[in-house]
C-alpha cells in the first residue's frame, strides 16, 4: 500500500503506478485534508478511569481484598 499527501499546483494529477500494480484493481480517492481535524485524544490510564466506580461498605471493601489476596496466592503456585 502505498500513501502519501500532495498539494497540486494546478487541477491535473499524474500517478505513476510500481510495476507490481499493473493489471491488478487498486482504489484511487482524494480528500482535502485541511478538513479533517486531527485531534489527538488525552491518553487516560485504566485505572483512573475506573476510579470510583466500585461503591464499597467497608465490609465488602474487606472481603473484595481477602478475595484479591487468595487469587493472587493462587499464581504463586
């Protein structure tokens, strides 16, 4: 695949395909690119966006750490 960007100076483009292409279909579009915004988005980690999504009373905050501590056991196996 091949893909590059080019501003033409006048309204007639020529390609110049690699030999390999010749008799094979390809797919040939154009798009202004100035009309796409790239906005990159903020990388947010895992854990902060789950933070606080487990509502927990203090007695099942307990048992979800005790049942943290045995799977965890389980892979020192």
């Amino acid at each position: 695949m091949i893909k590059t960007v080019v501003t033409p100076m006048d309204n007639d483009l020529h390609l110049i395909l690699p030999q390999e292409l010749i008799g094979k279909r390809i797919e040939v579009f154009y798009y202004p690119v100035d009309d796409f915004e790239h906005t990159e988005q903020p990388k947010t980690r895992l854990m902060a966006k789950y933070r606080g999504s487990l509502k927990l009373s203090p007695e099942q905050y307990s048992d979800f750490q005790n049942f943290s501590s045995q799977i965890r056991d389980e892979w020192d196996r």
